[in-house]
C-alpha cells in the first residue's frame, strides 16, 4: 500500500502531471499532421530527455504515444489520410460517415474507442503484464510463422468480393518486403547495386505514399474552391449518446482484447491490431456489407484496436527487455538513458519507476477523452472547411518534411512519390491497398519465421504443426480462410 501511495505521489507531482497533459497534446498535433508519426517525435524527444527527471520523461512518451495514436485518426477521417500506420483501417468507415456530414460523430467515436483501447491496454499491463510475458517464452519460429499467416489470411475478409485483385495486392506487399539485405544470411536482394536499398524500403515512407498521396490527386483533380459550410460538418450533433454506448460496448471489448493479445507478440503492432479488430467486427456484423461504407462500428473497432495495443507491447518491453514495437524499444532507450536495465530484474530493483510508467500509460490514456474531445471535435474539425485547393500544397509540404525527417534522404522523397502514384493507379483498377501493407509488414516475419523453424528442424517441414500452439495457430488461419467460403455459401443456400 506504501508502494501504492508512493507511485501516486510521484506521478501526480506538477512535473509529470504537466509533461503528461503537454505531450498529449503535442501528440494529438502529431498525429493529426499526415507524414510525422510518434516514432519520430519520440526519437526527437529522447536527446533532450537527458537532464530530465525519470518520471517527467517517461510521461511525455506516454502522452505522446497515446496521443499521437489517437491524432492519426483525424486526417484518416476527415481527408482519407491515415495520420499513423495504425490509422489505416479507420479511413475505411471513418472517411465515407464524414462525407455524409459525419465527421464530428466519427470523430466522437474515434476518440471514445482510443480511449478505452488505450486504458484497457495499460490495465493489462499493471495487472497481467508479467504472467503474460512469461507466455510469449512459448512462441518459438513456428508460432511466429503462423501468426504472421493468420494475419495476411485476413485478406480474404477485407478484400471483399474480389478475392484476386486482393492476393495480387498481398504479393506485390510480400515482394516489396523482400528487398534489402536477408535478415539470416546477410546477402542483398533486389537492390540493384543501390546501397540505400541495403535497408529495405522504409514502411513508413510506403505507407506515406500509398495513402496520403492518392487522396491528395484526389483533392487536386477535384479542384474544390469552397470547401464545406458549417453546418455541412454538423457538429452540434458530436455528443456520443449512451444508446451509441451501449451498442459499441461489444465492439470494444473484442477489440481491446486482440489488441491487447497482438501487442504482446513482439513485431506486431497496432496497424495489425488494428486490421485484425476491424476484420473480427465485421465477422461478427449483421450487415457486413455496411463495412467500408460509413459503419461507425468499423471506426470503433479499429481505434479501440491499435490503441489497445499501445501499453500491452511494453509488456515484454520491460518484463523481458524485448520490445513488442519500435516505441517500445524507444521507450527501453530512454530507460537506459537513466541507467535503468529493462528485463525481468527491473520490476524488483525500480518498482516505482515501472508503476509510474504503467500509471502514466493509464492517465494520458482518460487524457484522449479530454485532449480529443475539445481539440479533434472543435478544432480539426474544421479543416474540411478548408478549400481543397488550399490542402493539397499544405498536405505535401508536410508529407515531404515528414518522410524527409525520417533518415534524412531526398532518394525517401521520389520513392513515396512512386508509392504514391502506383497506390492512385491501383485505386482506379479497384486493387485494394491494405493487403499491399499487410504483406509488407507481416511477409519478412513469416519469412524469417519459417526459415528458422526449417533450419531448427533440418530441414523437416512437420516442425511447423508439431507443438500444440502451432498447430493451434494453423487451425486458427484455416479457419478464417474457410469463414468466408462457409458464410457466402449459407448466405446462398438461403
């Protein structure tokens, strides 16, 4: 109970307090300004971290982190223009319900559901966020090869009608993830004598091309002189009723509970956690071909989803000093800046420090709903009364600082440029872009999965379905390959 007391005390001091409300906010901004992402403003941050106070530090991550989380869904609302990686699936009901005159409910919505995700996901990680951690001890290369199998076969759900176009999107997606060096054997592929392909290509300069640019030509071909009135945006009508309440409350907690489950598996992240929400709320959907067309369920899944996975990957992070994400392992660089050593030994020789991180994640978390409320609903809101002719040279002035910022390459520049004109060619052909990102992100893990399983196993492919959680897994993606199939064929038997 002393350790209790002590933890409030040091986190409700003016110092964290006001770094926990400053970076939230900051965050939100960050979020919301398609091109910057929480990865680099945290990586900006944590120079300046080193004359700070532990806490004070630890709480501006966190503000920023859940904040910023919550900020990519504003653009991914209002302009089809995720402001975060995880933000991806929201545009897909979020942007149609604004183009109806919705975009204060939605944004209402969003801002509710990364909420609850968020304090859903620190709730975990102060209650079962070491017995958890010891689970993933289970996972060998086999497992991570059927997760990341599970997480491409939900394609066959997004896709929709067009399974084809759908697996093309998913292997040009696996193709591009093959370039660089191979992670096992050091030998470069696909970089045609190009060192800075070395590397592979960055997602976050892909993902900035794919769906910033296409609604940018969007906007310029469209050639909008007026942008909306006021009252287009109806945003006396932003209240989030408790019959709305109700009715998301399913939708939440399986969300929050993938979220939270994909976040403690080191290398997922919340634009999986996000995809995979958004694909379980559509399954469970009456009307699942509402999905995609301004369904307010599809943006509290998928908001509820990526930040739900927000504090449940530094589960690991500071358990097992391996981080479930590129913030958690920011997050584990600025613990060693103050000579901190994350991994099990940390929770018995800093408790404090830990307990006030994990307070922190929970408090910048209620924050959204404040932060959020007033600035997304009052504020952002009223870009879309902005002319289109005046957001397209904004957007791509940000766009390329943005992706500019990142590693510090005019070469970054014409490669979003590319990713961006092959995602306006594609959208014209009716090709879906989101398996292209899943095959991008979850091809390398699956490769080098299974790779080493082979070579664990020498070479005897029965390896992957040997141990009971793999084989678990494998039922799992079979399933949701054959969901589909069964559904349409009840739904034509009736």
């Amino acid at each position: 109970m002393d350790l209790i007391f002590d933890i409030l005390g040091s986190v409700l001091a003016v110092g964290p307090v006001t770094a926990m409300i400053g970076a939230s906010i900051l965050g939100v901004f960050i979020g919301a300004l398609p091109g910057l992402n929480p990865v680099m403003a945290i990586a900006l941050l944590l120079p300046l971290t080193y004359s700070m106070q532990p806490l004070v530090a630890l709480g501006m991550v966190a503000g920023i982190y859940n904040g910023s989380m919550y900020g990519g869904a504003i653009p991914a609302i209002l302009l089809r223009i995720p402001g975060t990686p995880a933000a991806i699936a929201t545009t897909y009901d979020g942007f149609p319900m604004a183009q109806r005159g919705e975009a204060a409910r939605a944004l209402k919505i969003a801002c509710w559901s990364s909420a609850i995700g968020g304090v859903a996901s620190a709730i975990a990680l102060m209650t079962i966020g070491p017995i958890l951690a010891r689970a993933t001890l289970l996972f060998g290369p086999a497992e991570y090869f059927w997760i990341a199998m599970f997480g491409m076969a939900s394609i066959g759900v997004m896709v929709g009608s067009d399974a084809v176009k759908g697996l093309m999107a998913a292997a040009l997606g696996l193709l591009l993830g093959t370039v660089g060096l191979d992670q096992l054997s050091g030998t470069p592929r696909f970089t045609f004598g190009e060192i800075w392909l070395l590397s592979g290509l960055d997602l976050i300069v892909i993902l900035v091309g794919l769906y910033a640019l296409p609604p940018v030509i969007a906007l310029a071909e469209a050639a909008d002189i007026k942008g909306l009135s006021a009252s287009d945006l109806k945003l006396e009508a932003a209240k989030l009723p408790w019959s709305d309440i109700r009715a998301f409350m399913p939708t939440w907690l399986r969300s929050a509970l993938i979220g939270i489950s994909v976040g403690i598996l080191p290398g997922a992240g919340g634009n999986i956690a996000a995809f995979l929400s958004y694909n379980a709320a559509k399954s469970a959907s009456s009307d699942p071909d509402s999905f995609g067309k301004g369904n307010p369920q599809g943006v509290a899944a998928a908001e509820c989803g990526n930040n739900a996975d927000n504090a449940a990957s530094m589960i690991p992070a500071l358990t097992l000093g391996i981080p479930g994400n590129v913030i958690a392992a920011l997050v584990l660089g600025a613990l060693l800046i103050h000579g901190l050593q994350p991994g099990p030994q940390l929770f018995h020789q800093n408790p404090g420090l830990v307990g006030g991180f994990m307070v922190q994640m929970l408090l910048t978390s209620l924050l959204i709903l404040a932060v959020g409320g007033a600035a997304a609903t009052r504020v952002f809101a009223q870009v879309q009364r902005l002319p289109g002719v005046m957001l397209v040279p904004m957007i791509l002035v940000l766009m390329a600082v943005g992706v500019y910022v990142i590693n510090g390459r005019v070469i970054d520049l014409w490669v979003m440029f590319a990713a961006g004109i092959a995602g306006y060619v594609l959208e014209k052909v009716n090709v879906p872009l989101a398996p292209i990102v899943l095959g991008l992100i979850l091809g390398p893990m699956a490769e080098q999965s299974v790779r080493r399983a082979l070579l664990i196993s020498r070479g005897d492919p029965t390896e992957l379905l040997t141990r009971p959680l793999s084989a678990a897994l494998a039922l799992a993606t079979l399933a949701l390959i054959l969901w589909p199939i069964v559904r349409a064929w009840r739904a034509q038997k009736a």
